[in-house]
C-alpha cells in the first residue's frame, strides 16, 4: 500500500517556496503539493480548507507567523505534521515551535540530503500512524461487531481481507501452563509480516484474536490493486503453519471500500467454531453459511445407550473406539466433538453412577487429542477413572519408573523452559502418552505440577526478601514475562503477588 501525502508549502519567499516544491517532487512521489501560500493568514486559511498532512512553514511571515499559524492550527483541532524552515538565528523560534508539538524542522539554506532524510521520516511517521488506526478500527469491529453508530473508517480507501490463523484445538495443552499454542503464536513477528509487505506492496496487520491460540492477519491494499492472492496466501501459510500443531488458515471474502468488516469478521470467527474439524489442518476459504444449534449425534446417543457396565474395562474399551472411529468417519468439527463428548460425561453420571466430583475438562481432552488416536486414549483413562474400573491387564512397572523420573526431572529443571520436544528428547516417549502416565499416577498434569513448584519456590523468595523486585521472581522460577506471572500466581493464591509482598512486609513491621 503506498503511502501518499498531501503538502502545503507557506513560505512567504516564492522563490524558496518553488525551490521546495521541487525538491520534493525530485526527492519522492509519495508527496503531492497541494498548494502554496505566502503569509500566515493564507496559510492558515488553506489548512483548514485542505486538511493537508504535511505543512512545511516559514517561521518569520507578514500578517501572521509561523508560529502563531501552528498555534491556531493545533488549537482548532487539525492535525498535521509541521516541518518549520528557520535560519540559525531563530532557532530558539525553532525550540518553541516545538512546544505545539513540531518534531521537524530544516535549517536555511536547505541541503538536498536534509530534505531526503526529513521526507523518509514523515513517511514512516504517516505509515505508523495508519497503521495504527487500521488496527484500532479492526480491533473495535472484533470487539463491536453490532455497533451501529457511525466511525470514522480508515478502511473506506482501501480493500482487505482477512487471515485467521488457528493454532487446532490446543489449549494449555501438553504442560497445562507451559503453554505450546502461545508459544508457537508469539514466535510470529514483524519479520515475515515485513517481508511479505515488501513483496506484494500492500500492509499485513497483525493482531491476536479472540482465543490465546489465534492470530488474525488483514491484508490491506489500495482499491484496484491486483496482487498475485494464490502465491500470497501460499506463502502466508508456509510462514506460519508448524510442525508442532496444526494450522488452519481461514479467508474472509474481500471487503470492498470498508464495507462489511463486521460481517468478515464474525463470519470467519464462526467458521472456526462450526467448521474446523478436529485432528486436520488446511486452508479455508470462508463463505456464507447458516448456523445451527449444537446437539449431540443421534450415534452417540445409540452408542452410550447399547453400553454394558457389567462386562467391565473390555466394554468400556469398545465404546470408547466405536466412538471415536465414528467421530472420524464423519471428520468431525471441534464444536461438535465437545457437545458428544460432554453428553458422554454426562450420561456416565446420571445412569451409569460414575463419580459426579470427578474433575472432568472436556476443552483439555478435546486440547490434548492431537490425534484421534490420542483422543482415544486420553478418552478412555478419563472414563475408567469416572467408573473406577481397573483395567484388565498388567501394570507395567516400566511405566511407574518413567513418570517418577519425570517427576524428577520437572523438579530439577521448573526453572527453565521446559517444551514438550525436551520431555521427548530426554525419555524417548511420546509427550502424550508420558502426559497420560503421569496424570494417572500423580492426579495432576506435569505443567499443573510445575506450575505448583514455580509458585512455591516465588512464595519462598518473597518471604526471604519481602523487597525483592517481582520482575526478579518472575525471571528467576522460570517466566519471562512478569505479567503472565501474576495472573498465573494470582489464579493459584487467590492474591496478586504485589499483594503478597505488601503483606509480608506489613507482617515483618509489626
């Protein structure tokens, strides 16, 4: 998308305000002088007629100065960049103009490399600011998608579309706090965003989603701009889907003029609810559709209806993989894998008698079932645990020695980043089914757990030193970022860690 300003030149010299024009005409085709004027008073009169972007003024002018047309400018509300034009003699002039907000200003006589210099700074100036209010339109349309009322649109000059990138179902997956979704979205930077902005010409937003696991993508370009959208979606995909989860890419249709982008939005949110089906990713293009209320599949019903408690674990087993071949016969979508799997539950409790307390999180089931056959599993250990049943085979010892050298090992290493590709290099399993072991053994997940040894050791070190800073205790029990770290402290005690501080230290003084 190329950035284009509209500049007043007043200077009360013609022949310096022509020199100007030149210049820039010369140094760049993303200016477009607009007009000329030779005092303060014109000046000011074709700002607030033309509403230009850019004003290079003169500071000493008949009739009104430079500094009085800033002054009256700023003070009716009309915003622009201000590039004063002084002499060495009036640079305090120069300091003052700053006051109103003026970051630019040129020494007389103006050198070309100067100029140059200045002009590339407005346009980045220009291309922040646009971007920002791109995105802060967006992200009101996302969080307004109804609003009715009428806002400024900084879209209306040009055409997008939107990109949601979903990371699959995982939540706090794998290590419940060690968090792979979040990981993987944060390692998206400016980078690729830049590169693909410089090979295509157009802007690429970029901005989180609704859930932790999603980042939205909004290609911006000017109306009749013909890019190449097969190779682009191509290689946004290539840049962004991972080996370590899977990724869905969702289109939206191409919003024209800035109509429509509470349409574009909701609709491609949805279509991650409605449509992604479990266990796959691809890309997407989003088009209309109607919803429907989620019921639960008439085989389900069927299923969990046929099921015999009195034969045991065997048909425990049975049920558990008729169902799940079944929810992969018909691909089935995430928003409805969660409604079967919760009628599942449900049905145990009220006519099988399984334990109504038994902690069951149908989101973390669905988060930790990368596979279908890592559904099944976690499905079956979650169901046997509810009824009690004791599976008819052998325990493997080898099992009980791996998750206590597990559990070892998270207590030696809580403090570092601690991945799943780590677990597997270190024990040679797959993290799944370590992550299953582990549960059925200690009856927590091995991220709750070394949640629970990061918190306790911070606990430690602010009872030690009630003044240490909490950036320090962040950094030292294994979180970089200190704000993760106080919601996740706070969800754990039930008090902020400043908090918690403040009252050891009010404990200590009395």
């Amino acid at each position: 998308m190329k950035v284009r300003l509209r500049v007043l030149i007043v200077e009360d010299e013609p022949a310096i305000a022509r020199s100007i024009q030149i210049l820039i005409s010369k140094l760049s085709d993303s200016f477009s002088v607009i007009g000329i004027a030779y005092n303060g008073v014109d000046g000011l009169e074709l700002i607030k007629k033309e509403k230009p972007q850019v004003v290079f003024s003169d500071i000493r002018m008949p009739l009104l100065s430079g500094l009085e047309m800033i002054e009256e400018t700023v003070r009716i509300g009309i915003s622009c960049q201000f590039i004063i034009l002084s002499g060495y003699s009036e640079f305090e002039y120069a300091k003052k103009a700053m006051s109103f907000g003026v970051t630019e200003y040129l020494l007389k006589p103006i050198i070309l490399e100067e100029m140059e210099k200045v002009l590339c700074r407005l346009i980045k100036n220009q291309e922040k600011e646009e971007r920002e209010n791109l995105r802060d339109y967006v992200l009101h349309m996302m969080a307004n998608p109804n609003d009715t009322r009428i806002l400024e649109n900084p879209l209306e000059s040009y055409d997008c579309i939107f990109f949601f990138s979903y990371y699959g179902p995982i939540a706090n997956a794998l290590y419940g706090d060690i968090n792979v979704g979040r990981d993987v979205v944060q390692r998206f930077d400016d980078c690729f965003v830049t590169a693909l902005e410089k090979k295509y010409g157009v802007y690429l937003l970029q901005m989180k989603g609704w859930r932790h696991n999603e980042v939205i993508y909004v290609l911006i370009m000017s109306h009749g701009d013909v890019i190449n959208m097969d190779m682009f979606v191509k290689d946004l995909w290539d840049s962004i889907q991972s080996p370590e989860i899977y990724t869905n890419l969702i289109l939206s249709e191409k919003v024209i003029r800035g109509e429509g982008v509470d349409t574009a939005i909701t609709s491609c949110n949805l279509y991650t609810l409605f449509h992604i089906p479990f266990g796959r990713g691809g890309i997407h293009q989003c088009h209309s559709w109607k919803t429907e209320a989620m019921v639960v599949s008439e085989q389900v019903l069927f299923m969990c209806r046929d099921y015999n408690r009195s034969i045991g674990y065997q048909e425990l087993k049975k049920l558990v993989d008729d169902l799940v071949d079944f929810w992969e016969s018909i691909q089935v979508t995430q928003l409805q894998l969660q409604t079967d799997i919760r009628y599942c539950f449900n049905y145990f409790v009220t006519f099988e008698g399984a334990n109504p307390q038994y902690p069951v999180n149908i989101e973390e089931i669905i988060a930790l079932g990368y596979s279908f056959s890592d559904l099944r599993n976690f499905l079956l250990l979650e169901l046997k645990e509810m009824l009690k049943l004791k599976e008819q085979e052998k325990e493997n010892p080898v099992n009980k020695m791996i998750v206590y050298k597990v559990k070892e090992f998270l207590e030696e290493n809580y403090t570092h980043n601690i991945t799943a590709k780590r677990i597997y290099e270190k024990f040679g399993y797959n993290e799944k089914y370590i992550y299953t072991l582990y549960k059925a053994e200690f009856g927590i997940t091995p991220g709750k757990y070394v949640c629970e040894l990061r918190i306790d050791k911070a606990k430690r070190m602010m009872n030690e030193n009630p003044y240490i800073l909490l950036k320090e205790v962040s950094q030292q029990v294994g979180y970089m970022d200190a704000l993760y770290f106080s919601r996740v402290f706070k969800s754990k005690e039930h008090i902020s860690p400043s908090a918690y501080l403040q009252k050891i230290r009010a404990e200590n003084e009395e």
